[in-house]
C-alpha cells in the first residue's frame, strides 16, 4: 500500500464519483478505478459500494476514510518537520503559478521580498491550475497563484485580483482588423482552450459567456499550457478566450482585442496548505497583501519590513 493508494480512496470517498475524483486527481477514470480495487485487495474488505449509477461507503469505507486522513495528513506533517529540521540555511519556498502571476503578481511582490528576505532561497514552478493544486497537497509547492476553484479542505485561498476576459486571435486572423470582438463574431469559430481539468474557473467563464449570448463555437484543440495554446492560435489553429494578462505577452503572429460583449471577470487566487507552519510562507502572503493592499485573513505577528508605523 502507498500514499497514492490512500489519496486516490479519500478523493473518490469525498467526490462519491469517479469521474469527479478523476478529474480531481488528473488521471485516467480506468487507472483511478484500477487502483481502488488494488486498496480494496489488500486491505481484504469492500471499502466502497459502487453500481454504474452510484458510489457509496461502506461501513468500512467510512472506517478507513478516517484514517487514511490521518495518515496522509501525518505524512505531510512529516515532511515539513524535516524541512524544517534542515534548519533555516536549507529553508527553499516554492512558489508555483499560472503564467498571470509573471505579469501581474511578481513585478509587484518580489522586490518586496528581495528586500524583505534576501537570504530566502525561492523556487518558481510554471504549472496549470489542476497541477498546482496537486501540488500544495502534495508539498511540491508551498504557495500557489491559480484560479478557483479549490477542490481539498487541506487548502485555503485569499482572492489576489481579478482580470476581463480577452480574444486571443491570430494576428493574420480577419477578426484582427476590429477594435473589440463581440460574441457574434466568434461564432462558428474554432475554440482553442486551456484542457478543462487544467483551467479551473476559466473553463466555465468561457462555457457562460458562450451560452448567455447563444453563441456555438467549433470545437478546437485542447492545450495543457498557455505556451501551447499560442502556438495553436498562432498556427491558425482557432481563437481563444483568455484573461487579459496575455495582451502583455509578446507572441509571434498572435493579438488580443477586448471583448465588447464582457465575460465574467477572471479571479486570480493565492493558495497555501492550511497546516502549513512555515515562517518564510506566512512572510510572503504578508508581502502579497501589502503589494495588493489586502486585508489578511489570518493571524499576522509581524507588519512586512518597511512597512511599520505607515
């Protein structure tokens, strides 16, 4: 039995649906399935009660749920007390974000850090959504900047900013030659788009947007990151809906036009394990809130350097 085993049983345990824990977990319902009978096999009891229509614990299921919540959250316990045991020389945040944050995060808060804490160590991770959550979970990543919404207790969030919704066109498209696009332009279009277990809150602002104007677009090709959905559009692949931090990004052969019908504004979030005990990660949600003048919504013992008696 592994850890994977024991995360795969609670998020089908709290999902009560394989697809949704599939989804959830980023793997394929098949292998997802295959692995709760393996659990099943070797703890010698039925942990689940499942038909084509419906998923349910056993009394056992309920039983073990408990404790592999234990387990899991021990193991993850275990993990930081080592780190932490490194002493503060070894101390490396790892930040992990979709590539917003590079526009319209960092420019604002590293500097504040680099004079708050230079002898902190930082690792940046350029992940989409679904793998960043993951991530915090797993303890790859101590702090992430992603969109909504979150899908594990473990993990809380405080909302950073919020962005409009843009056309991403090529820039040889006819689209290109109009100052803003409405949603009756993009019909029939083909829709080049974030893969949906990837994009959080995204997928759903441009399923919206979509549908209250009565608008169908062709279906396009999925991208596992911004990078690749570029070079799609670029290619002459389709046009995409984005936030409108890609109007900063310099792209051969792609645009951006505002949207003269708005979509639902895109929240850009800040996520952290809530058992997290580390100093260096408190420090910098403290930064963020003071580059974006959010009020904390936790406990805050010490004001960012530079900051005191404003």
């Amino acid at each position: 039995m592994e850890l994977r085993h024991l995360r795969y049983f609670v998020a089908v345990a709290e999902e009560l649906n394989f697809t949704r824990a599939a989804e959830r977990l980023h793997t394929a319902q098949p292998s997802l399935s295959q692995q709760i009978r393996d659990l099943e096999d070797e703890v010698g009891v039925a942990l689940l009660s499942r038909n084509k229509r419906h998923v349910a614990l056993t009394e056992a299921g309920r039983v073990f749920l408990d404790e592999a919540r234990l387990v899991l959250a021990q193991a993850q316990r275990a993990c930081q007390l080592a780190r932490q045991a490194a002493g503060p020389a070894q101390a490396t945040l790892k930040v992990g974000f979709v590539p917003a944050a590079e526009v319209k995060i960092f420019p604002r808060v590293l500097p504040l850090m680099r004079a708050g804490m230079p002898a902190l160590a930082m690792t940046f991770h350029n992940l989409p959504t679904g793998a960043l959550e993951e991530g915090l979970l797993e303890g790859s990543i101590d702090i992430a900047f992603m969109r909504p919404p979150l899908h594990d207790e473990r993990l809380t969030s405080e909302a950073v900013l919020e962005e409009r919704m843009v056309a991403v066109l090529p820039a040889d498209h006819a689209l290109a030659a109009r100052p803003a696009i409405t949603a009756a332009d993009l019909a029939g279009e083909n829709l080049v788009r974030i893969n949906p277990r990837q994009a959080g809150v995204l997928h759903g602002i441009t399923q919206d947007w979509l549908a209250d104007h009565g608008i169908a677009m062709r279906s396009g090709q999925d991208a596992d990151n911004v990078l690749t959905l570029l070079t799609l559009v670029s290619m002459g692949g389709g046009v995409a809906l984005l936030p409108d931090y890609a109007s900063e990004l310099v792209f051969r052969n792609v645009t951006t036009r505002p949207l003269a019908d708005p979509a639902a504004p895109a929240p850009l979030i800040m996520a952290w394990r809530r058992a997290d005990p580390s100093e260096a990660a408190t420090t910098f949600r403290n930064f963020v809130r003071a580059a974006f003048r959010l009020a904390s919504q936790e406990p805050q013992t010490e004001e960012p350097p530079g900051r005191q008696g404003r």
